[in-house]
C-alpha cells in the first residue's frame, strides 16, 4: 500500500511539465511563478512533499478535479456504484455458471459436451471483453433490438421503483454477460481440471466406494477443487477491472470506464491519479479478501 | 567441458511431440501463421494502412475483401499491419520480461536468504500494481508512443516468470549434476548458465508465451482507449475507430478483434502445448 503511494508520488513529479507553468501561464514573471510554487507547497524538499501527499491521501482528499472544479473523491465515489453492479453482477455470474459447466465437462469427459465446453471456453479465454461487446450490441441490440444499446436506464422513459429497477437491470444484461465471458471460460477450465485431478484422489474414491450418490461426490470434490481457484480470480482483479473499463466504454455504462474515458480526453490528471490509486487499492483488497476467504474454506490455514 | 545435466538438445524431439499434440499443432499453426503475416506484412496488404484507397464505408467487395473504413482506408490492410504491431510488441516485451524474470527469479533463488527475501518483497509489490491502469496514467502524462509502452510492460509484467525461475533453480541446485559440476570446480555462474538455467527453461518458455497473449490483450485496450501510438496502426486503434460506426459498418469492428482473439488463442494454445510436451507429467 505505502509502495503504491510511493509510485504514484514518483509518476506524478517524473511527468514532463511544469504544473506552475500549466497553471500560471507561459509568460509569468518569476515572482508569481514562486508565489505560485510556495502556495502549492512546491518549493519545499521532496521528502515533505510525498509526507503532505501521503497524509492527504490517507484523509480521504485526492486533489481537485481540473475540468470539473470538485473534489475527485466525490467525482469517483459518484462513478464508483455503477462499475461495482458491473462488476460484482459479472463476477457471480461467472462464477456460478463456471462452475456448472466445468463440473458438467467434468463429469461427461471426452464425450461432446466436454469438448464443446472446452473450445468454447477456449475461445472464450481469448476474446477481448471490447471486442465481443461489439459484436453483442451489433448483433443483439442493433440487429434485434432485444437489448438496449446504451446507458443504464432509458433516458427517453424515465421510470421509477421496481421499473425503474427493471429497466437497469435490462441495461445491465449484456455488458455484465459481455464481462463475465473471459472469467466465465477461465473459471470453467480450472474447475474441470480440478475436478478430473480430484476424481483420482483416494478421498473421492472413498466416498465413491461407501456408495454416496455422484452429485453427492462432486460436491465432495468441489469444495477442494474451489480453493486453488477462489486465488486465480482473486488474483486477476485487475485484469477483470481492466476489462470493465473496456465494456463500460462500449456500453457507455456510466461507471469508472467513462469517466476515465473523459478524463483522458480532457487531459484531467487528478482524476486519472486518484482513479489509479482508487483501483490499485481495490485490486490490493481483493487480494487481501482472497486470501481471507482461503482461509475460511481450509481449516489448514490459520493466520494468527 | 562435458554438459552434466540431462541433454537439452532434444528439441527436435520436442517439436516432434508438440505438433502432435492437438493444442500445441493448432498453437504452432495459428502463431506462425500470424508471424509470417506479421514479417510478410509488405507483401500481403493490399494498400498502405493509412492511406486512403476506395469509397468510405464500403462493405467487404472482392477489391477490400474486409471493407473500408470511415476514411475509404482499406480494413484488411489495417488488420495486417496492425497484427505486425502486436506481434512486434508481444515478441519486444516478452524477451525483455524473461530477462528480467530469469535474472530476478535465479539471483532470488541462487544467493541467500535475504536476497531472495528482498526480491521476492520486490516480486510481490509489481505483481500487485495493475499494469493496465499504470499504462494508462503513464501514457496519458507521457504522451503515447510504442516504446514506452514496450518498457512500462516489461517492467512490469516479469513477476509471473521470476516466480518460476526461481522455484525450478531451487530445485534444480539441489540436484546431483549440479553437486557434480561443483566437485568439478565449475564456478558459480558456470554452473548457472551451463548446468541449471537450461533445465529451468522449459516452464519459462510456457509462461512467457501466455504471458505474450496478455501484452497484446493489454495493447489492444490501450489502443481502444486511444491510447496507442499515434504513428503505428494497431488492432486495437481498428476497433475503437470502429466504435462510432457499429452500426453501420460491422465489418470495421469484426475484422480487427477477431484478428486479436486469433493471436491470443495461438499463443494460449502454443503455451498450453508446450506445458504438456515439456513438463515431465504430460508425456502421456
């Protein structure tokens, strides 16, 4: 965490530019340009300065976004609830149904169904989350009309209480489905495997033997099978994030991904730092959560 | 001086097993096929990628066999020199990521406790920082640009092989060719580079491969944020050009993604045949 400080510290002062130029013009005097440096606290030594950004950061205050004139906290923190839905609906989904299938490939081994979920999930592993969102919206909101193209919620019928949560809900159906695929074939594969290492493991023997019915064996082996994976997902955090600021821009979901989008081309460095930051911290968590959840799942594990 | 540990040489075998191996031959097929498009890009596209050579929008036509884009810029052209570009820059960041990552991983594992306990501190702290997101920041301060991105990714993307590195040559040192050599009197980097790298390469050559697929799924998001270089066409530029007009020109957006998912599912499926014809469980 203090590391990811550090860094952002050092992107910060390693970027060309001069922000006293940016802020007080090309052609100020020198006297302005040191009002300006001591008022911003850039004349103190470097040291200080990361000490100042640190606790600052650690109070909740990110700086003040360029374009927007509010405080980038409250700019993400506005952002933040949309991705989190996209992102925690994807993630069951992938989730829930990889399981599903790899336990269904799993137990029809080599037969069709194994090997169609495989290319399937093969494929699946290898196409960017963008691109299989163009294709989605080309083919099913455009071409079908069946899903709505754009946004959230349907600016042009705004509605309330339980539509309201329908029609987000409409809204959210192929971004989170687009998302979920990558993940969605990973989690498939890794529990077939598993599951097919498991089948030769004594203990599923055993339960095979006493006469327990396979469903019953399968959620024997399951449960071992899960630990190994629960740490891939947790570890892919940020290459799922990343994924989501891709789906995001071409569902123009009004989450993180846009609004990186337009602070990009508004050249709004404070947002892009805190977001960076934000995510970082995020990925960091989920890493930490990870290994917690391991731990709840293996009684071998204890931390003290 | 005699090579004491198991006979490297047996690549040829190796390959052998590889193209018999139904990942791996799909995997070597699918990535060379795109290497040759890559090296033969002059001769296979049909016009300049950025030069404007027919009706705008037009559909595929035997002329623009991938139609044309908004400008009247040739799709199939863009596609092949945009592949050139991920390839150029998987193959770039790859051989920098090994380095890093057989230096990191043996120097970790080959010298004491605490170098391996500070490199592995070191290990861990890059592994946590979301490459994607710190290329975005650092391109958006630094302006965009092939070689940056080339080194921003190599320094960033070596943990994954440091990793392995080190957990085959703390395997491997403790073998008998490796006591051997020593009694010998070969040296330290003697027996290193002779006697224990070459037998670690082998897990390195798989991650590297699908550690290859995720650079180019990481330029290729860049490049759709508009990211990419500005100078270079690259897959990912297609399709966020393609953005704007998918619903008039699918092909735009179709052509170039599929290109990337191709790339990635040879490289996915070259790194998982390696895995079962190199490591000593899969030899069936």
């Amino acid at each position: 965490m203090a590391g990811l400080l550090v860094l952002n510290f050092c992107i910060i002062h390693l970027a060309p530019g001069d922000p006293v130029i940016a802020l007080g013009g090309e052609h100020g005097d020198a006297a302005y340009y040191a009002f300006l440096r001591a008022r911003f606290g850039l004349d103190r030594p470097l040291p200080e300065q990361l000490l100042t950004y640190v606790a600052n950061v650690l109070r909740g205050d990110l700086g003040t976004s360029f374009v927007l004139g509010r405080s980038v906290a409250s700019v993400i923190a506005e952002r933040l609830p949309a991705t989190l839905l996209l992102v925690s609906t994807a993630l069951v989904l992938s989730s829930v149904a990889g399981v599903g299938l790899g336990t269904l490939a799993a137990r029809y081994r080599r037969r069709p169904a194994d090997i169609a979920l495989n290319t399937a999930a093969l494929l699946g592993y290898a196409t960017p989350s963008f691109w299989l969102g163009q294709i989605a919206l080309i083919a099913l909101a455009v071409g079908t009309g069946l899903f709505p193209v754009q946004g959230m919620t349907d600016a042009r019928n705004p509605q309330t209480g339980l539509a309201h949560l329908m029609d987000v809900f409409h809204h959210l159906a192929l971004p989170a489905i687009v998302l979920a695929v990558n993940e969605l074939a990973l989690t498939t594969r890794l529990v077939r495997t598993g599951l097919l290492e498991a089948f030769g493991a004594d203990y599923v023997r055993a339960a095979r033997a006493k006469g327990l019915s396979e469903s019953h064996v399968i959620r024997h082996a399951l449960r071992n099978v899960m630990l190994p994976i629960i740490t891939v997902i947790g570890s892919r955090a940020g290459m799922f994030l990343s994924g989501a600021v891709l789906v995001e821009v071409v569902f123009a979901w009004p989450g993180l991904g846009r609004l990186l989008l337009s602070s990009l081309l508004s050249r709004d460095y404070p947002v892009l730092l805190g977001m960076f930051l934000i995510i970082s911290i995020g990925v960091i968590l989920a890493n930490l959560i990870t290994d917690l959840a391991y731990a709840r799942l293996d009684p071998r594990i204890r931390y003290q | 001086m005699l090579a004491l540990g198991p006979r490297v040489s047996e690549s040829r075998k190796r390959l052998f097993r590889l193209l018999h191996n139904g990942a791996g031959r799909i995997g070597v097929v699918l990535t060379s096929g795109l290497l040759a498009v890559a090296l033969l890009a002059g001769w296979i596209a049909p016009a300049d990628p950025f030069v404007s050579v027919g009706p705008p929008l037009r559909s595929p036509t035997l002329a623009h066999p991938m139609g044309t884009d908004d400008l009247g810029r040739d799709v199939l052209s863009g596609v092949v020199y945009g592949t050139r570009t991920s390839l150029l820059l998987a193959v770039v960041v790859s051989l920098l990521t090994g380095a890093i990552g057989i230096i990191v991983g043996s120097l970790a594992a080959w010298q004491g406790r605490r170098t391996d306990d500070a490199l592995m501190r070191v290990t861990e702290f890059v592994q946590a920082v979301p490459r994607f997101f710190l290329a975005v920041i650092v391109i958006a301060l630094f302006g965009p640009g092939l070689d940056r991105l080339i080194l921003l990714l190599g320094l960033t993307s070596w943990p994954w092989i440091a990793r392995v590195v080190r957990a085959e040559v703390l395997s491997l040192k403790q073998r008998e060719f490796v006591e051997a050599a020593r009694s010998l009197g070969a040296g330290h980097l003697r027996i290193l580079f002779r006697q224990v790298l070459p037998n670690a390469l082998p897990p390195v050559v798989v991650v590297v491969s699908l550690s290859a697929a995720s650079v180019i799924l990481i330029e290729a998001g860049l490049s759709f944020l508009g990211l990419g270089d500005p100078d270079v066409v690259s897959l990912g530029y297609l399709a966020n050009n393609a953005q704007r007009f998918l619903r008039v020109a699918w092909w735009m957006a179709a052509f170039p993604g599929a290109a990337i998912a191709l790339a990635v599912l040879g490289l996915n499926l070259l790194g998982d045949g390696l895995n079962d014809v190199l490591s000593p469980r899969g030899g069936h």
